[in-house]
C-alpha cells in the first residue's frame, strides 16, 4: 500500500505564499507521474500541475505564472509552491502519484484558505 502524506497547508494573507509537500512511501512500483489537484466547496476536483519522473511539467492555465512544482525523485516527494495567491485559490488540495502501471494513488488532502 502507498502512502501519502501531505504537509504545508493553512491560512495566508491574498498575495502570500505556502509550500506544499508530499512524500510517498509504501510498497509501489516505480513512480511515473506526481502532482496536486484542488477542490473548492461545491466544485470538482480540478488539476492544479503534475511533474514526471524526468521534471517535464504541466499546469493549469490559472495557476501558470503563480505556482511552480517540483519533486526529488530520490525522496519521492513533490512540492506545490504557491505564490500571490488568490481567495479563489481557497481550496483543499490532493496529492497525486500515478505509477508506471498507471495506478493512482491521493492523499488525504491538506486545506489551504486565502482570507484577510
């Protein structure tokens, strides 16, 4: 069973910052794809940016500029850093792992609130 264990979130100012992580461990397979989705009240769980074994990157068009994922493959984890951010960002956010035989895996989710 994968594990996956998510840190980082809480309560920021509009226009501050939070750095997410998420580390993976448990018995997996070689991990292929990691990232972060997020879900608002009353929305689907929509895609934030996912990162592959080999750093090629993919985000949503209204986080591009503002957010920036990463990961160390050694440590099998991903971090989410999120900058001006926005009310709207508000959310709880997933972590993900899919493994090269296209298993996913999600955390448990870790809130992040953007309010003055």
């Amino acid at each position: 069973q994968v594990q996956l264990v998510e840190s980082g979130g809480g309560l920021v100012q509009p226009g501050g910052s939070l750095r997410l992580s998420c580390a993976a461990s448990g018995s997996m397979y070689r991990i292929n794809v990691m990232g972060w989705y997020r879900q608002a009240p009353g929305k689907e769980r929509e895609l934030v940016a996912t990162i592959t074994s080999d750093g090629r990157t993919n985000y949503a068009d209204s986080m591009k500029g503002r957010f920036a994922i990463s990961r160390d493959n050694g440590k099998n984890t991903v971090y989410l850093q999120m900058n001006n951010l926005k009310p709207e960002d508000t959310a709880v956010y997933y972590c993900y792992l899919r493994n090269i035989q296209s298993v996913n895996y999600w955390g448990q989710g870790t809130q992040v609130t953007v309010s003055s």
